[in-house]
C-alpha cells in the first residue's frame, strides 16, 4: 500500500471520496478502518505524523448526511475499499462490517443493516441495493437484484451465511478455529486479534446458536468428521435444516442418526457402483440385544 508524508497526496486521496462544492463551509472529520471498524479520529494537522498508510483513510462529514445529499459515485468509490463477499461466504462477516459502516457514513444511520429503530426511506432502500450489488461476487448478483428491496436483498444473503442454519454455525466455528495469531505480523496485536476472534463468537450466537453442554459436545463432534464439504457428510447440514426447528433443536441423539444413516447410504452407493460387497465395508457397531 502507498505511504507518503505530503498533506497534499492525502487531500487527492480523500477528493476521490468526498466532494464538495468550491465555496462549501462543511468540514469533514477523518478516520481509518479496520475489520470493518472505525479505529482512529484525526484531524488533518495530526495526519503527517501519526497517518502513514492512504489507503485506509476515510472521510465523512461531522454533520449528518441526508439522503439528498447522497452522491452514488462517492459511496461507490468508497466501496472499492470493500472486498467482495465470496460466493463461499467465508469473508461473510469482514465483509458486512465494512458495508455497514459504507452505509452508514452515507445515511448518517449507523448500523443500518442490523439496528433496531431505524426507519429506511426509498431512497436508503436503493442505496442499499446498489451498495450489495456492486460488493458481492458476480454469482450472487442476481439474488440481490431479483429481490423487491435493499433490506430483503440484505435479508436473503444474510441467510445463505448466518441465519440459523446448522451450515452457518459450523462455518463459523470452522473460521474460529482457523482464526490463529500471527506472531510475525508486526501490524497485528493481540488485542486486535481477541477483537476479532469476539466478534466471529458473537455471530455465532447471534445466528441463532444455544451454547448448552448438549450442543457444545454436538457442535465438535460434528466438526471432527472429515472433508465435511465431500461425501458422505456433506449433506448433515443440509439434513438438519430441512427439520421443523432447523440447527435451534437438533440433539446429539438425532446428529449422530443423521451422520449415520449418511455414511450407511453412501456405503451402499459405493457397493452398488463396485457391483457386490467390498472388503473396505466396516460393521455397523454390535447390538444390545441378547441372543
């Protein structure tokens, strides 16, 4: 990333942002980003010594933005900052960050995506909608569009990586558990580190997970099956999500039948594709019953 020491290299960078018109009094307040988090307030005297990195700087006006105020070319070059959600969902959460806190310096409605008592207009509602098109990947542009609204569009995506499915909770602890500390980043503290790992937990139990000792003991058991993208288990989630209730009232009694009667029918499949028993087929564990 670009670094520089010159006010005025900093000025160009934030112009491509913000605009105002040449006789404007409005004053901007700057700010930099990170996991999509607001970190540091500085004015522009400070920013020649404590500001190396352009790239992550930000600009928003001090006072609110109103819609008519709202300039699309602005929000879509801010969004050039924003990586792309992955059609996989595995950059879910840094992504919404990010958005959110886009949206948010353009409505003057801080987290307007999740928030409790923000009332959205029409026009927010398209701000919405182009800001999710234009920072989802391609394959996911038609769900955004073909939806009635920013907020539904926002609703549907949401769904395909959070919203109370057995898949979004073992994606997220996936990514927790793959979340590890990076001694030779020198850009990364622990502190950050923790904040990240904190925010990965809370979505997991904002996306509808119960952590109880049932569901604590079902949740590594499911995860200590293998290649759970490939047969046979890759469709446990799929399983569990069809059931009245979904991944909120699954118990390891019925976990432990799903991933049976999974592997039972791959194994089957198999036998039939080789065209009699294999000698790699493993008993089924003994019965209780006496004879």
């Amino acid at each position: 990333m670009p670094k520089t020491s010159s006010m005025n290299a900093v000025a160009d960078k934030l112009s491509t942002m913000v605009t105002f018109s040449k006789n404007s009094s409005r004053k901007i307040k700057l700010f930099t980003i990170k996991d999509g988090k607001i970190q540091v307030h500085f004015t522009g005297e400070e920013i020649l010594k404590d500001i190396l990195d352009v790239e992550n700087i930000y600009a928003a006006e001090v006072s609110t933005m109103t819609v008519k105020q709202y300039d699309p070319a602005a929000m879509l070059k801010m969004l050039e900052f924003v990586t792309k959600l992955n059609v996989d969902g595995r950059n879910y959460q840094q992504w919404f960050k990010a958005l959110e806190s886009v949206l948010g310096m353009a409505t003057g409605k801080a987290g307007i995506l999740t928030s409790p008592g923000h009332t959205i207009g029409a026009a927010e509602d398209l701000m919405i909608k182009q800001a999710i098109t234009a920072s989802v990947d391609s394959a996911l542009v038609s769900t955004v569009l073909e939806a009635e609204s920013g907020m539904v569009a926002f609703a549907e995506i949401q769904k395909l990586y959070t919203l109370k499915s057995r898949s979004g909770h073992i994606r997220l602890m996936k990514e927790i558990l793959q979340t590890k500390f990076d001694m030779n980043d020198g850009t990364v503290g622990v502190e950050s580190h923790f904040r990240r790992v904190e925010d990965l937990v809370e979505t997991l139990f904002e996306s509808g997970f119960q952590l109880t000792p049932e569901s604590f003991k079902g949740l590594l058991f499911h995860l200590s099956l293998p290649e759970l993208d490939a047969q046979p288990f890759v469709n446990i989630c799929k399983r569990i999500d069809e059931r009245p209730g979904g991944a909120c009232t699954v118990s390891n009694k019925e976990l432990v039948q799903i991933a049976q009667a999974e592997l039972a029918h791959f194994r089957q499949r198999r036998q039939s594709t080789l065209g009699g028993p294999s000698k790699s087929t493993v008993k089924g564990p003994p019965s209780n019953r006496e004879n």
